[in-house]
C-alpha cells in the first residue's frame, strides 16, 4: 500500500485538518507501531502500521469506490497467482484496496465490478438477491444444424438445463444474429453464478463457445469500454446497483 507523511494519514482519518496535525506529532502525541514520533517527514502505510493518537489507535476509512473493468482473455479474476500469471491487479492502477465483485473465467471478457465496498461486495455476490448477469456468446453449431434447432437449444436453457451441479434455474435467451456459417451470436441472461455456468449450459444443448462476454451486471452496462480499459461508476450507477432487486 501506499506510505504517505504521517500528518496526511491523521487528517485522512479525520483527526484534524493536515496544519493541526502536524502540531499534534511536534507535541509528542503520535506513536507509530509503540514509537513517539515528534518530528515532522515519517511516511506511513496507514493499513498496516498501528498509529496512534494519546493512546487512541485510529483507524483509516477508506473513500468507497466503485469501478467497472473490460476483462480482457487470458488475465484472472483473482487478486494473486501462484503461478505467476496475469490478475486484474496487474491490469489496474486504483489506490484503494477493491475487489472484484464475482468472477469471470480466465477466457470470458468483458464487465466486472471492483469496489472496496464490502456491502455491495456481499449483496451482489449472493444469490438471493438474484441480480441479473446478461452474457454474450459467440457459438458455434454442427454441420448439420440449421438456426431451427439452435432456436429449440436456446428455448431448452430458458426452462434449465442440467449442468454438474444440478439443473439450472430459468435463464433468458435470445438469438441475437448469425455470424458466418455454424456460427451465431447469442444472449444468455441469469440469476445464479456458479463455476462456469454460461459455458456448461451452452455445451448442455450441444452448441460449443467460441467465445464469451459479460455484458451487463443488473443495472450496469458494459457499453463500449475497450477490453483492459476501466472507469469509476457514476453516481447514478451506484445507486441503481444498491438498490435492491432492481432488475
Ligand atoms: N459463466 C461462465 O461459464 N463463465 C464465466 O466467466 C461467467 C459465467
């Protein structure tokens, strides 16, 4: 994390304005991790060291961000790796500590939401509250299939289908256009979020992915972010996305 000058961690905890904090550490009232710091220039990770103010730790609050990301292929959801590859920390650059709200597999594309707002973090993240997560795919078909039987296909996923961890709940579909011979472009919307969900149904009904796109999160769009780009939600966008059930 980031180290800053101490009097900018004490006025960022809310202590007291930047000027009356740097009088607080030249009168001897601050310790950082059990020292008395009087004199002014010590830089702090306000995270990980203990400071404290006439005995009182205090504690940093950290500003709640809200960020949508274009996961591009190839890069993980996850915040590390043991083995060394590519995770969207490498990809953003956001001093505070975010999340990634739910997953994306390492081959799909497309939005995920990052915050440090364990809150939202929880309620998007938990099925009961069955936020829509809307999903394009390029699919291809048999040979020997015509559009009809990709159609019955998708008309099977909206009812469930079943999938290693049982049978899916009702899901919207849509054919969304053809791309080239065998292969189409679909829409796939759900509520639930299990391990490779998307991909599982698409294989259920015999049709394999070529490639895949989260393209809306409940209220939230994609739009036309470019694949590695990144943007703060708007004010509006974070209270569509608080209010509950709100797709
Ligand atoms: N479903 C999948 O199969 N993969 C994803 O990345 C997201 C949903």
């Amino acid at each position: 994390m980031e180290r800053v000058v101490l009097q900018k961690a004490l006025a960022d905890a809310g202590v007291a304005s930047r000027r009356a904090s740097e009088a607080i550490i030249k009168a001897g009232r601050v310790k950082v991790n059990g020292i008395t710091i009087s004199e002014l220039g010590a830089r702090v990770d306000a995270h990980a060291d203990v400071i404290a103010v006439d005995g009182h730790r205090i504690t940093i609050v950290d500003q709640k961000v809200y960020f949508l990301l274009n996961k591009p292929k190839d890069v993980l959801t996850t915040n590390s790796d043991d083995r060394g590859r590519k995770t969207i920390l490498d990809i953003i650059n956001i001093p505070q500590r975010v999340v990634p709200i739910g997953r994306l597999d390492i081959g799909t594309t497309g939005l995920l939401l990052l915050s440090n707002d364990g809150e939202l973090v929880y309620e998007l993240t938990h099925p009961k509250f069955e936020h829509e997560k809307e999903y394009e795919a390029e699919v291809e078909i048999p040979s020997d299939w015509g559009e009809g039987i990709l159609k019955k296909g998708l008309d099977r996923l909206q009812q469930g289908v079943r999938i290693t961890t049982g049978r899916t709940r009702p899901a919207k579909t849509r054919l969304i256009k053809k791309i080239s011979t065998d292969h189409y472009l679909i829409s796939i919307t759900i509520h639930e979020g299990r391990k490779h969900q998307v991909r599982q149904m698409i294989n259920a009904i015999g049709v394999s992915v070529v490639s895949l796109k989260r393209v809306r999160m409940g209220p939230i769009e994609l739009g036309d972010l470019k694949e590695g780009e990144y943007r703060e939600l708007t004010e509006q966008e974070v209270s569509a996305l608080k209010k509950k059930n709100s797709h």
